[in-house]
C-alpha cells in the first residue's frame, strides 16, 4: 500500500524537501515522506476539485472533530468529543494561538533539542523560553522534572511538550505525563502538546494523549504529518475546557492562520478512511528502523542511534568521530541532513535522519555518511 516515489516523481511532488537540494543529492532533512499519500485522501481530494470546491471552508469544523474523535477511540481508546475540536491551519499556527490566547503571561519551559519552531512561536508571542536539556548522554531521553519544577517556580507559566518527541523519537510514558501533570496542576502551569507524530508509534512502545492525564492542556495535531499532506494546510487544537474552546473559536481572522476547505476534505478521509494505509507505512517505518540499526553496525558502528520509539526521524550521536557538523561534511558528500545545532543550538556532533524513503535511499543515505565521516575525521 505504501507507493514510493522515484527521484523524478519526488522532486515534482515534494518541492521543498527535494527541490532544496542539486540533482544527486539525497534529502533526508525535512520531515516529509518519499511516498504518494493514501488513495482515499488522494480521490476525495480530486473529487473535491472536479466539483469546484476551492472557495473559503464553511464555518465550523466540516466534520473534522468527529473523524479525529473516532481515530482516537479506534486506536489509543481514548473517546475524545468531537466537539473539542478547533480548526487551524497548522500545527505551529495553533501553537501560537493556544501561547496567545489560552496560556498565562510567563516563561514557556521548552525541553532540548527541540523542533527548531518551537523556538521561534515562543519568540513571537514575546515569551521568555527556558530550556530544560535532555541528557545527550542518557540511554533514554527523560524529563529532568527537578529541573522543570524549578522553572514552574522561578515564574515559567506554559510548557511546551512535544509528543511523540522530535527530534528524539520518544514515546513519554504515562507516568512521565503524570508526573508532568501533577507539576503543572501544583503551579498552575498550562501545557500545549504538539501530538503531530502521535499515529506513528512504532512497535514495542505506547502512546499516551496526554489530554487523558491533564484535561486543562491543550493538544495541537494533524493529519500532516503520518498522511503526508502538509501542503493541504490543515490542523486542529482538541481542547475539552469550554472556555478555553469559546476563547479560541473567537479568535480573529488574522489571529487565526485560516485553515483550507482541501485541509478540512484530507483531514476528514484520514481520520476516517486510512486504518489499512497507516498500519502499512508503521510496518515499513519498523523495517526501516531496522535496517537503519544495522547499516550503522555496519558502516558507522561508533555512532549511536538513540532508541526510535516513534516518527520516522532518526537522531544520530556521531560525537566520537571528531566533527562537529557531521551534516556539513554529509552534503559534500551527498545526503542532506538535519544538523544537530538546527535543534539545539552549539550542539555539535549531532544529526536527524529522515528514513521515510525507500529501502535502497536508506542505504545510500548511510554509505554517503558514512564515506563522509571517514573522509572528514581528524
């Protein structure tokens, strides 16, 4: 069910990712997929433009809370109300909407290495970021929550959560969420938790909403990203507070980042019609964590790959090897990477792999690493 794409048909389809880069180059940087997105988001989405649907989406959510709603039951059991959905046009734009409209004045307590907008929705809405490291050097990325009470109690009002995490690839528990949530209750603290990669758990680990420990947060999702159709421009707040949602729906147009009706048709049909598409591409995510697992053993065996729990990006410690932007030396070789200092800054050493692609690219992405760290090595 998963259709791969030929290097012509992905320089058409993904002109970001692909078009970012010189004919040769193997992109792995930015987080989309090298495959043609499920049938039934593809034919509801002609079917739309054959009617002529491309004015402004109705008012409302078109249907887009219920179908989120039965996504949730179906797979994490979780029976959220269609009614706790807001529409938005993207998940950073709703990010923004929840820092403004929903989360106390105060310092936002952001986890790093972190997705690099984290940084930048923070900087915008005129908040202080407090970072609070995640261990480089630990098996398992955790939250240092010692260190987290102590920004709830120098003044932080919001954190910023990022679950499943990128770039880290981590499943948080439920009791990690927990002992998040308690925290948050106790300084009256409210959390925004991007949930974009939540549908791609792999197997061997579980993902907990974490609106089922915390019912004052708010989740920003999409379909975006597991469907890959970020071009659609589509995205939803879930929020159960009634005022919070009353809040939020108020917001003005220009508040609002409007979100598209071909958002709104796409995000219905994969909430509702690609159960059989997704569970293909995670048995293709796990294969290619796999391989990806003993390429490394292979080609890189000093590098370390922290556990991929969920997403399909990998974050690769290449610290032992002695250079500092491996990323840099990888393009001269080749493959474009997501530089570790893109999601920490002054993190060196480090690099995010995006293996949502075919088996061959994957292998061809490791070699050009590899043959660029053994070239560049002090």
């Amino acid at each position: 069910m998963i259709r791969d794409l030929t290097d012509d048909q992905a320089r058409a389809a993904l002109p970001l990712k692909w078009g970012a880069v010189a004919p040769g180059v193997i992109p792995a940087w930015v987080a989309e997929m090298d495959y043609r997105p499920a049938e039934p988001i593809e034919e509801a989405l002609v079917a739309a433009v054959r009617r002529g649907t491309a004015g402004y989406p109705a008012f409302g959510d078109a249907g887009l809370g219920a179908a989120f709603s039965g996504f949730a039951e179906r797979h994490w059991g979780w029976p959220v109300p269609a009614d706790a959905t807001v529409p938005t046009g993207s998940v950073m734009a709703g990010i923004r909407l929840a820092l403004e409209l929903v989360c106390p004045p105060g310092p936002v307590v952001v986890p790093t290495p972190c997705y690099p907008p984290f940084r930048d929705a923070v900087a915008i809405t005129g908040r202080e970021l407090v970072p609070v490291p995640l261990d480089p050097d630990a098996e398992t990325a955790t939250m240092d929550l010692a260190e987290v009470e102590q920004a709830f109690a120098a003044g932080a009002r919001t954190f910023l959560l990022c679950s499943p995490h990128n770039p880290l690839g981590r499943c948080w528990t439920r009791e990690e969420l927990t002992a998040l949530a308690d925290l948050a209750r106790r300084y009256d603290v409210r959390v925004v938790s991007d949930e974009i990669h939540a549908p791609l758990t792999l197997p061997g680990a579980t993902f907990t909403p974490y609106l089922t420990v915390d019912e004052r947060a708010v989740v920003v999702t999409s379909a975006s990203k597991s469907f890959n159709i970020p071009g659609v421009h589509g995205a939803q707040l879930v929020v159960l507070d009634p005022e919070d949602r009353a809040r939020l729906l108020a917001a003005p147009i220009p508040a609002q980042n409007a979100w598209s009706v071909f958002g709104m048709i796409a995000g219905v049909a994969a909430w509702t019609d690609c159960d059989d598409w997704l569970a293909a591409l995670v048995d293709r995510f796990d294969d290619q964590r796999s391989r990806l697992t003993d390429l490394l053993a292979t080609h890189l065996p000093d590098a370390r790959m922290r556990p991929l729990e969920a997403t399909y990006l990998a974050w690769l410690d290449l610290r032992t090897y002695g250079i500092a932007d491996p990323a840099g030396v990888a393009l001269e070789h080749g493959v474009r990477l997501g530089p570790g200092s893109d999601y920490q800054p002054g993190l060196e050493g480090h690099v995010r792999v995006n293996l949502a692609t075919s088996p061959e690219r994957l292998e061809s992405i490791v070699h050009r690493l590899a043959t660029a760290v053994a070239t560049s090595a002090p």
